[in-house]
C-alpha cells in the first residue's frame, strides 16, 4: 500500500513524530492503541450510529445538472456542508472523542484559526459532556467572533494567544504548551497535520466521504469509481476523505486545490505546494512556507479554513509522487465560483468549498467524465463575505 503511513508514520520523507519528550508519552499511548480502537467493533457501532443518527451521515451524492451541463462534463457533489455543524470536520471530532473515551480522558484540548475545528469540537464535548479548552489567536478570537460565541454557547473555555501574529500557529504553540502542562488531556486536533499517528488518525476518520462515494457512485452510474475526485486543500482533512479508498486506485485522478489568495506569486497566498520547502510544523515533517530563515510565512487566504501555512503530510507525499494533481484558485475566482453555485443549482457552499468549485473552468473536460467535487462545507459562515464582494 504506497499511500500508507510505515510503522512510523512516514509517507515518503514526510511525517513522523518531531515533539518534545514531556509529549512522548502522550503521543505514544495514541500511537500504541488508535488503530485498534478504530477497528474494534465497540467503536464502530458507536461511530456509525452517531454519523447517521446525530451528523445526518450518509451525506448526499448530488448530480448537479445544470453545473454538468455549463461545464461539458458529469459533475457529482459530495454534500458535506450537509452535515450537522455545516462541514466534513464533525466526522473527525466525532471519531476522536470516542478515541479519547476508549482512552479515559475526560478533558479535551484543541486549537482553531477560523473557529470551525473549535466549534466541532465544543460540539462533541456537549454531546459527551466533556470538559474542553479551546486555544485561538487573539485577532482570530474578534475576526470570527460568531464562532467564538458559539464555542461559549456549547461550554467551551476559548483562551487566547497573546504570543506573535496571535494567529493559528501561535494557537498551536500555546495549545501544545498547554498539553505538556496537562498531560492528562487529549488533545483533538482538526486535520491531517501534527506528529504520528494523527495524520493517519483523521484520515481514517475522514474516510467515511470515499467509503460512501464508491456505494453512491455505484448505485448512480453503475461503477464505484470516478475520472476525477476534486477537493480543497488547508491542512488537507476533505481532501484524505474523499481520495482515502481511491489512492491505490491509480486511474482515478486527484486533485487538490490551495488557496492562492491574491496571485500565487503575490506575497499574499496559502498555495503551499507551489511555495512551500521541507520542514517541520506541528510536529511532523512536511512541505511549509517559510523564510530563507526557516520562519513560517504567514499565509493569506480570504478563506479562514485554507488559511494555513503547511499541508498535511500524505499530501505533501503526494504532491512529490504527482498521485496528486496540485491546482490552485484566487480569492476571485472562489467567490465568482460561489457565486455561480448558488445563482446555477441553488447551494451555498463555504468559500473553502469554492476553491474546489473553481477549477473547473481551468480544466479540459469530456461529457462523460464523472467528475465528483467534496463540497467540504456550507456558506452560512461566509455570507458576510459573499455580501461585500457582491456587487
Ligand atoms: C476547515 C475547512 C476546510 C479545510 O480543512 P481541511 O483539513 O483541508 O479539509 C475546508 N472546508 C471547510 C468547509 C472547512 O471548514
């Protein structure tokens, strides 16, 4: 299996665990029993039954004519913003606290940017009445204030990072600085990033959007695997979910899509696999922007979820493997793509959503080719947004 993770969480050159030694034996526990409490029957009747009774999971496989028929192509979407709490990132915090359950904690710790990774796990610390510290930047905190109160609402302590750019990164370096402080919390992290086994953890756990496209797929078209599968890129969490049962399967074409914000050669972009060097953030070894010095850049996007200045380190790997097709789309040609979503098939999809959407125009398209785009969340979030750039 190419695309899985060795025994140390290395997918090529990229991965691993890079913590400090206070953090060994946390990430060790984790390392020594995530895979079997995934595949433990408990877990899955648990899993399942909360995906489809309390997400709303199997979300729909929507053949959206009007965007085929613009397009000259056959374009399915994967209804993730269809999910309860509007996103795919519910799946994973909703598979971690059981993990977290399985492994005793009763006190949970993550970080957020936007504040969607905080709100879906605030979510599942109500639902399992768990206590949870959620650490966010503090020009974050007044940016996406509705968040915020929403992570409050559901009992959450949301603290603030008062260190560098108060921004996600900084988020990340108090939230781990916390966890050597209590390392009796589980600390769930929002995407395919951080040290082994959580790459590999969140995949599994996002895996649940292609497990579902091949059944869809196959009940719609009469095969279970498309030409192409589309989706975008921050850390890369929707992504590994809807390529998971499709990566061995070479003639499936994947492609990934970042955040170029104003231009990707403008100074202000999130397009990591275009700029980005080998390095480690967040624990693991990846592709990253940073300066001649090793800083990370900071990285721009109008869309807070792609706002982040690494991948995960599958991706990484399979950008370097080329199993991946990495494309890229501005701030404009996102919202134009939302703009045309909504106005053609009636759904308004998150701005990250957008970026997926807005590589279809730069693509050579057949008639018959099943393309599926991971529609990976909802607009509500973005209205604001849409409403400024409307006119
Ligand atoms: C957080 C988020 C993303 C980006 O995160 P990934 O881990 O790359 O999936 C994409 N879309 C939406 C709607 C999000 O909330």
């Amino acid at each position: 299996m190419k695309f899985q993770p060795d025994n140390n969480g290395y997918y090529g050159q990229f991965g691993g665990a890079f913590i400090p030694e206070l953090l060994y034996p946390n990430v060790k526990e984790l390392e020594d029993n995530y895979i079997q409490i995934i595949e433990s029957e408990e877990f899955q009747t648990e899993y399942k039954d909360l995906l489809k009774h309390y997400v709303g999971r199997p979300s729909p496989l929507y053949l959206a004519k009007r965007l085929s028929e613009k397009y000259g192509a056959t374009i399915y979407l994967k209804r993730e913003d269809l999910n309860h709490t509007g996103a795919h990132k519910v799946n994973n915090t909703i598979g971690q606290i059981l993990i977290a359950k399985h492994l005793g904690k009763t006190k949970i710790l993550a970080e957020t940017g936007a504040g969607q990774h905080g709100v879906a796990t605030a979510t599942v610390c109500a639902l399992m009445g768990l206590e949870c510290v959620v650490f966010m930047g503090e020009i974050d905190i007044q940016r996406q204030a509705p968040n915020v109160a929403r992570m409050k609402m559901l009992g959450a302590k949301v603290v603030p990072a008062t260190s560098g750019s108060k921004t996600l990164k900084d988020a990340t370096n108090e939230a781990i600085r916390y966890w050597i402080q209590h390392p009796d919390t589980y600390y769930l992290i929002g995407s395919v990033v951080g040290p082994h086994p959580y790459p590999d953890m969140v995949a599994r756990l996002q895996a649940v959007i292609s497990e579902e496209m091949k059944i869809q797929l196959k009940e719609q078209t009469g095969k279970e695997n498309p030409d192409t599968i589309i989706a975008c890129v921050g850390g890369g969490s929707n992504a590994a979910g809807a390529f998971y049962h499709y990566l061995e399967d070479e003639e499936v074409e994947l492609i990934a899509v970042e955040a170029a914000g104003l231009g990707v050669n403008s100074g202000e972009s999130a397009a990591t696999s275009q700029l980005g060097e080998v390095g480690v953030i967040h624990g693991s070894k990846t592709i990253l922007m940073q300066d001649e010095y090793g800083q990370i850049v900071e990285p721009y996007s109008i869309s807070a979820g792609l706002d982040y200045p690494g991948v995960g380190p599958l991706h990484a790997y399979l950008h370097e493997t080329k199993r991946a097709t990495f494309m890229n789309a501005t701030d404009n040609e996102a919202l134009n793509a939302a703009y045309e979503l909504t106005k053609i098939e009636g759904i308004i999809p998150a701005l990250e959503s957008a970026h997926a959407l807005a590589v279809l125009p730069k693509m050579d398209l057949q008639k018959d080719q099943v393309i599926v785009v991971n529609l990976s969340g909802r607009g509500d979030k973005d209205l604001e947004t849409y409403i400024k750039h409307l006119s």
